[in-house]
C-alpha cells in the first residue's frame, strides 16, 4: 500500500512504541508482506488474438475437441434438414477476418445450441464454412510442442462474446469498461486495474508493447480518426492516470526492454506483452506468432527468472471461429466462446490438460492470491484461478527449448533394435572373454612344462 | 622366505607385475585432468546410446564409422552410470592388458628377457601411453592385434590346429573393434607365404578362414539387422573415406611418430633388424608383416591419424627388446660392468628413462592452444560443456567452427551442436555430420540460439573461425562464458588465454 504523505506512519510508529517494539521502516513492512504466496515470483501474459480452441487445439490428443461426427448446419432454422458442414484443415484455404462482433456472436451461439456459426457469417456476405476450418500440430507445431510439455487449458473461455476491446479490459481490470464494445471517448476513468492493486501494493509490473509509440493514446482519436491498433489493445492507453503520471506511464515500455529486463535480472513480478504485428490474427501469419512467442519464451527460459516463473499465452477472442462447447452465460457479458490458453512454468504439470472452468479473469484472481492484493472488482472475486495447473508439491523442472518443428509422438520408431547390437556384440565379447582365459591358461600350463 | 625369493617363478612374477605397475601408474597419473577430445567423445555417446541414456541418445547415434566391440563393452559399465573417467578407465585396463600380452609375445619369440624388456618398453613408451589413456579403438584393436601375433607364433611354433583358430578368433575381435583390422588378414597371408617352414593343412586354412569372416561378417549384419535411421550412415562411412581428401601431408608419420616410440627404441629395433639379419626366420618375418603392412596401408591411404599406427608399438617394443635380449646372450658368459652394473642393465635403464621423460610431460597442461587429434584430451571442452549443461535451457542448438567441438559439448553439455564447417555436399564430409543448411536463416529463425567459439577449431581452420565470428558480430552476439587456460608467455608472464567462447546471438 503507497502511503505518500505518510499518513499511517505516525500511528504505526505510536503502536510500535506502545508494544515497546524496534519500529521499522514503512518500506520494510512492505516487503514482507510482497512475498509471493506460491514459488512463482514472475507472472508473463501474452495475449494473442481471434482464435477459438477448436481452430487451434479441435484435433489435439486428449483435448476437448470437435466431437465426432460434427457436421454443423449451413441454415440451423431448417432443423435436420439443412447440408452441413464438417470441419477440416485450413491448408492451403484462404482464410479471412470473420466477423467477430457481439451479434455475430449470439447467432452462432443460437441460445446455446451452437449450430449458428456458418449462417451467421454468411449473413455478413462471408464465407461461413470457412469457420468450420481448423489448424493442427502441421500449421502450429510450436503451440502443439508446448501443449505436449506444458499445461493446455480446454476450458477457457474469453470473458466476453465481443471483440478485443471488452475482452482485453477484462484482462487488466476485470470489467468490460463500457456497455459497447468500444473505448468510451473520455477513456475509462477511475476503474481500478491490476496494475493499480500492483502499484499500490509496490510491485514491480510492465506493459512491454511490440513497437511502441508512446504518442498513440485514446486521445489520437480525435486527430486521426482512426484508433490505432496499440490503443485498442493496451486498455492501459485509455486510462488518463496511465497516460500522464510518469511513474505509471513509466511502466508501459517497448518490448525491446523485455529481452533487456531478463538480461539484467530486471523482470517484474507482472509483466503483459502485446505483439502488435506478430498476433496471428487472420491474415497475419501463425509462423510469425509463434516465433513471436517462442522467442519471449526462449529468452525466458535462458534467464535466471525461469525458475520463478509462469508464461501464459492466450487469446483475446474467438475471432469467428467455430467452437463447439456452449459458454456459460455469467452475466450479460459473457463468457465468449473458449479460446486457447497454455501456460508454460518450470511448475507446471507436465503435458497436462486443465479442465477447469476459466476465463482472463481467472488470471488477475491468480496474481492477486498470489501477491495477497487487494481485489478488484467485477468476476475476479468468483472466478477460479489457473492454480490447478501447477505441481508446487514437486521441484521446478529445468527449461526446455522446443524445436519449432513438431516433435512427432506418433513416429514409428527409427532407431536400430537394440536387442540385435546387444545379441551380437554380447556374444562376441563373451567369446572374447574365452580367447583370453583359453590363451593365458595354456601360457601358465606352456611355463609349468 | 629366502626360498620364496629365489624361486624363479616367484621372481618373473615379480617382474611382470613391477612393470604392470609402472603401466598403470603412468597411464593413470592425472588420467581426467582433461576432458574428451571429439574422437573420444563420439565413443563415449555411442555408448552411452547403446544402453539408453535418454539425453546421450538422441545426441549420439549408435551406428557411427565403426564397429561397436569397444563400445559395447563400455556401455556394460554405463549401465551404472555414465561418466568420462569410466571410459579412460577401461582404455587403461586395455592398455595394460596389452603390455602383458606383449610381455607373452615376447617371451614366446626369444625367451623371457626379450618379454621382460618389451613389456618394459611398451609399458612407458609415450605412444602407447598417450593413445591408451584415451577412449579410442586404437588400443583395444592393439591388444587384439598383439593377440593375433601371438597366437600365431604359437601355431608357427607348436603347430596345434587351436592355436590358428584362436588366432583367427583375435583378428575377427581386432576387426569388430575397429575395420581397418582387416588390414592384418593381408599380413597374415604375407606372413604364411614367406615362412615356407611352417606346414598348414588345408582344413585349418578353412576353418580359420571361416571363423575370421564370420566374426567379420557380423559387424555389416548388425548393421543390416539392427536397421533405423542411422545404420544407413555406417554404410555410408567407407565411400566416404575411399573418395575424401587427405588430411595430412604424406611426411606425417615421420613428423610425428618417431619421438613418439622413443628415438632409442626405434633405433634399436632397426639396428637389430640389420645386425641379426642373418639371424632371421619365421619370427622376424611376422614381426616385420606386422609392421610394414599397415605402415604402408596408411602411408598411401588419404586419411591419417595420429593413433593409427599403434598396432605397431608392441612390435617395435619387440624388435628393439629383441637387440638388447641377443647382446645379454651373448655376453652372459663374459658381461661386460661399468661400475658393477652390467651395462645391458644400464643401457636398458637408460632406455627406460628416455621413454620415461617424454611420457610424463603427457601429464602437464597445455602450453599451447594448438591440438592433434588424438593426442590427448582438449583442454577446457569438458567445463564448457559442463558449463552448457548447467546453464543453457535444454533444447538449446549451437554452432560450433567444426564437429570436432561440437562432439565435445554435445557429450559434456548435453545440447544438440553443429559444426559450420560441416560440408553441405555429402561427398565432402563425414556422413555421420549433419551440415547447417543456411546458418543466417536458423539464426534468424531461432533455430540456433548459441555459437561458441573454441581456439582449436580456429587454429585448424581460421576460414570458418571467421565466418563463425561473422555470425556473431551480424546477430549481436553477447559473449555468456569464457573457458580460459593458463599460457606461459615468451616473457615467462603465466596469462589466462581464452579458448572457448560462448556466445548468445540476438537476431
């Protein structure tokens, strides 16, 4: 808790004389009541963007995928009577932006029957069987290779059924931040954040921003009448106090100061990375994300924070993808369809899939457990954390750097069968054996004659 | 206790063990001050793959260029760990074995002075020392060469059928430890062609030609029936070493090797040859076999090694034994003293210390960053590589300046490496090599995240130690770690040089 003025400190100190104790200094209090309460010291979230789990992990082993036999209708008012569509792998397909608004998304939803996903976009004038397309460990094998090793959640729903905009708020403070999907046009105001309890509470965080430019806020609307794309997804750029306060402003960096950060030792206890470019929104390339993400995480690992720490990667929305579990509607904001969530720790189970019910909130209810922080408002009071997905009970696994290619579980096995190497060589040294003790019994029986 | 002392028995026994003493002691003094070389290394990981070792194996293939006798018998041992020492520990033991062998060999040719002095010979001479405290074929395909020749003297000499089959068994095991053994078959023919004194039967030319091959046979059988990805490498090793180019110029043999067996010995061994020329029979015929063919094998064969030659120390130990056991006969009547100690005794002490000094400067570190392959260990390769293990996330790839260094972190560190001089053309390089098909691209793609530097590499090759350093100035390599030895300077200063630079490249 910052006490600038120094409000509470004559108190604390009368206290302290009153029990006859040595009084210490306001920031020693605060240090140890900083401790983390589980090993994990450095807590880094990657938001990506518009991608449904069914389009990315719908065929992955084990996972909660398409289920069989899904064929989902290209008119759902027909009732049983309408062709439909089955998934399949995008290849070579050309894909485009779906649209991903909120009315988009109640008619895909279609009150929980989830059969709306093509009608609804070619009521856009799209092409609604696209939706039905899906990528694997061929198209992303980076994410697959993190999957096979690290925690994939199968149960994480985006907080809200719009687009970025409420569903990036709700990652920082937990609310949508406005009735519409949209900035309101004197920013959001007074609504606490994360990095406010962090700040409060003097623990270190960092919005680390691909291509930064400090000059891009909510209020370049007015002058070019287009909102950038940094504004619109570092909610953090329409909060006057984050944009006029030096220290707050401080904090929000170009992600070059990331790979600077963990060189240095420097990394915060919070850290959120937004990859502007490199976000695998369609028409952006996945391979560019992934290594977008494989080089956060490389750098990561090869740093002296990696044992402290937890990277979650996620996704801002559905993007108009299918999916095909129904969202719990917890309010009249959402949940959003699921979207695809991993999270990669020297603490996380291995190759394990998390079935708990999640949303972006669930990670502001982690790090305010973890950091005992004061709460904020809106889901994360109610939401369950992503604890689940950590082994506390066992030591930190070292960092494994995985190839980009996918590492194939299934290969048939091409290496030599050992049992040969072992039958033949065992026997030639066993015969080897005989030769000497044959050669050197007849020496003594040659020296005795 | 007088008795026991004066028994001649007891006094051999004491002998031979006084000099398998010696043998150890010298080839174990500071046996792992210095890690593997790449040779070394390559032996270790095939057998650390051939018992499993889930992180060696994925490193190491176990079908390489040779046979897999010596590695097997080393995996044997790695069932209960692994560890470089083990493996030294093993080449010790065989070379060891290989200086009673050639004590027997002796003895059985020209009686047991001539055995005494060889094993003595042998046991410190700086060659055999130096290549048996390594882990490389050399010395085991030495001790079953020696075996070979003494099991045919046994035949030559007692004409028993079983002493050609053991020895045709010795050079099937000289042959599954390392292929170029097959060289010795040529000697053997040339061996039974010229002693027309020596009868053979048919049946035991067949049936010791039939044991022969068939231990040889079943190293390609392994290979074929053992199958996966990497046997195809094996086969592909022999086109390889057929087509490639030399590696050292056609004098090395005579550069290097003969202060390597002592310039004493070797002068006796050929001083003896022509002196006792008129002496000569089917015993100076095999010795003499045993020597030429390979000497000549590998004189006119493009690829040299430093160690090749081995088979050839205890032959040359022999010989030169052999000079010195015919002057103590024939002056046993009338020996000759100076200052009471006959002087066959001093000239063989003398000998022996000349053996003796050269050998013991195999155990001072390093005064150079230059290096002969298997001349030894490398200086800093292990605590690189153990400094890679402990530091770099698993998964990391490096790049190296060649495959030599490469081996030696890949064994020690634990993490995948390629050599940049690694030829993309497969005519050009060693199939069992993967070449670094674009290195910007990789770099770029973070697919090598590490290049590390080493002065050996770059003493052999300055061409791709400027490329590597390119890579790392184009990608802002930030130097991670430093090994250093301690050089002497001219001025007699002791500074620590770098030898091996861990780079990490930000692309």
């Amino acid at each position: 808790m910052r006490d600038p003025d120094g409000f509470f400190l004559v108190p604390i100190l009368f206290i302290g004389l009153l029990l006859n104790i040595q009084p210490e200094q306001p920031d020693q209090v605060i240090e140890s009541s900083l401790s983390p309460q589980t090993p994990i010291h450095h807590v880094v979230v990657l938001m990506q963007q518009n991608h449904t789990f069914d389009n990315y992990f719908g065929t992955y082993p084990g996972a909660d995928g398409f289920p069989g036999n899904l064929c989902v209708p290209i008119d759902p008012a027909q009732e049983g009577n309408s062709p439909c569509i089955e998934p399949f792998h995008i290849e070579n397909h050309s894909v485009e932006d779906l649209d991903h608004s909120a009315s988009t998304f109640f008619l895909q939803y279609n009150d929980g029957r989830m059969d709306g996903f093509v009608s609804a976009l070619n009521a856009q004038n799209q092409d609604g069987t696209l939706s039905l397309g899906y990528y694997d460990g061929r198209d992303i094998p980076y994410y697959w290779n993190l999957a096979d090793e690290y925690v994939l959640f199968d149960r994480f729903f985006s907080s809200a059924h719009g687009g970025s905009i409420w569903n990036r708020m709700y990652l920082v403070a937990g609310v949508p931040g406005s009735e519409e999907n949209r900035i309101p046009d004197g920013g959001y105001g007074n609504i606490s954040t994360i990095f406010d309890r962090l700040q409060e509470a003097g623990i270190s965080w960092k919005y680390y921003v691909n291509q930064y430019d400090p000059s891009l806020t909510y209020k370049s609307l007015g002058e070019t009448s287009f909102l950038d794309p940094q504004v619109q997804w570092v909610p953090l750029l329409s909060f006057d106090r984050f944009i006029d306060d030096p220290e707050l402003s401080s904090k929000i960096v170009d992600l070059e100061q990331y790979f600077v950060d963990l060189r240095e030792d420097n990394l915060p206890a919070v850290s959120f990375v937004l990859a502007l470019g490199a976000s695998e929104h369609p028409l952006t390339s996945l391979e560019a994300g992934q290594r977008f993400t494989k080089n956060l995480i490389q750098a990561l690992m090869e740093s002296s924070s990696w044992e402290n720490s937890a990277f979650i990667l996620t996704y801002d929305d559905w993007g108009g993808w299918y999916d095909h579990v129904p969202p719990p509607q917890v309010d009249s904001f959402g949940y959003g369809f699921r979207v695809p969530a991993i999270l990669v720790s020297p603490y996380a189970r291995k190759g394990h899939i998390d079935n708990t019910e999640l949303d972006f909130t669930s990670l502001l209810k982690f790090i305010i457990d973890n950091w005992s922080l004061e709460p904020l408002g809106g889901r994360s009071l109610q939401v369950n954390s992503i604890t689940s997905a950590f082994d506390f009970d066992n030591p930190p696994r070292s960092a494994i750097i995985l190839p980009f290619d996918r590492i194939s579980l299934e290969e048939p096995n091409r290496a030599p069968h050992r049992i040969v190497i072992y039958l033949i060589y065992g026997s030639i040294t066993l015969l080897a054996g005989v030769l000497f003790i044959k050669v050197f019994r007849s020496d003594e029986n040659s020296a005795q004659n | 206790m007088k008795i026991f002392l004066g028994n001649p028995g007891i006094k051999k026994i004491g002998w031979i063990s006084a000099i398998l003493i010696i043998a150890s002691v010298v080839r174990l003094i500071g046996l792992n001050s210095f890690g593997y070389n790449s040779d070394e290394a390559v032996y270790s990981g095939q057998a650390a793959a051939i018992v499993q070792n889930p992180v060696l194996m994925d490193l190491f293939p176990i079908f390489r260029a040779h046979p897999l006798l010596f590695q097997f018998f080393l995996s044997l041992f790695y069932f209960f760990g692994i560890s470089d020492l083990t493996g030294r520990l093993l080449s010790v033991a065989i070379g060891v074995a290989t200086v009673y062998v050639t004590f027997t060999l002796g003895k059985e040719l020209y009686g047991d002075v001539v055995g005494f002095v060889a094993a003595l010979f042998l046991a410190v001479m700086p060659y055999h020392v130096l290549v048996t405290r390594q882990v490389l074929l050399d010395g085991p395909m030495t001790l079953f060469s020696t075996l070979s020749v003494l099991l045919l003297a046994r035949y030559a000499k007692y004409w028993r059928s079983s002493d050609l089959y053991f020895a045709a068994t010795a050079i099937g095991m000289t042959f599954l430890t390392k292929e170029i053994g097959i060289l010795f078959i040529v000697a053997i023919y040339i061996f039974f062609s010229l002693s027309h004194e020596i009868r053979l039967r048919f049946r035991d030319i067949l049936i010791s030609a039939m044991i022969a091959f068939t231990l040889m046979a079943l190293y390609p059988l392994s290979v074929m029936l053992a199958g996966g990805e990497t046997s195809t490498t094996a086969r592909q090793y022999l086109v390889w070493q057929l087509l490639r180019l030399p590696n050292h110029s056609a004098d090395f043999y005579l550069r290097t090797l003969p202060l390597e067996f002592g310039p004493l010995v070797l002068l006796l061994a050929i001083l003896g040859f022509f002196l006792l020329w008129k002496e000569r029979s089917w015993r100076e015929i095999l010795l003499m076999v045993w020597l030429v063919v390979p000497i000549l094998f590998f004189q006119f064969w493009p690829t040299k090694g430093f160690q090749y030659l081995l088979p050839i120390a205890p032959i040359v130990s022999i010989l030169a034994a052999r000079t010195i056991g015919r002057w103590f006969y024939s002056m046993r009547d009338h020996p000759i003293r100076l200052g009471g100690i006959n002087v066959g005794t001093l000239a063989i002490a003398i000998i022996f210390i000349s053996l003796l000094i050269p050998t013991l400067q195999v155990f001072t570190p390093a005064t150079s960053s230059s290096f002969l392959a298997g001349s030894g260990g490398v200086p800093g390769g292990r605590e690189a590589g153990e400094w890679i293990a402990g530091h770099l996330p698993d998964g990391s790839t490096i790049m190296t300046i060649g495959p030599s260094m490469a081996n030696i972190l890949q064994f020690y560190g634990h993490q995948r490496a390629y050599g940049l001089s690694v030829s993309d053309n497969p005519l050009y390089r060693n199939p069992s090599y993967r070449p670094i098909d674009n290195p910007d691209k990789q770099i770029l793609m973070g697919e090598i995240q590490y290049i590390i530097w080493d002065a050996f590499s770059a003493q052999r090759s300055e061409f791709f130690s400027e490329k590597l350093l390119g890579y790392v100035q184009k990608y802002n390599g930030r130097v991670f770690h430093i090994e250093s030895i301690p050089l002497t300077t001219g001025s007699g200063q002791t500074v620590d040089e770098p030898i091996i630079i861990v780079y990490r490249v930000y692309p």
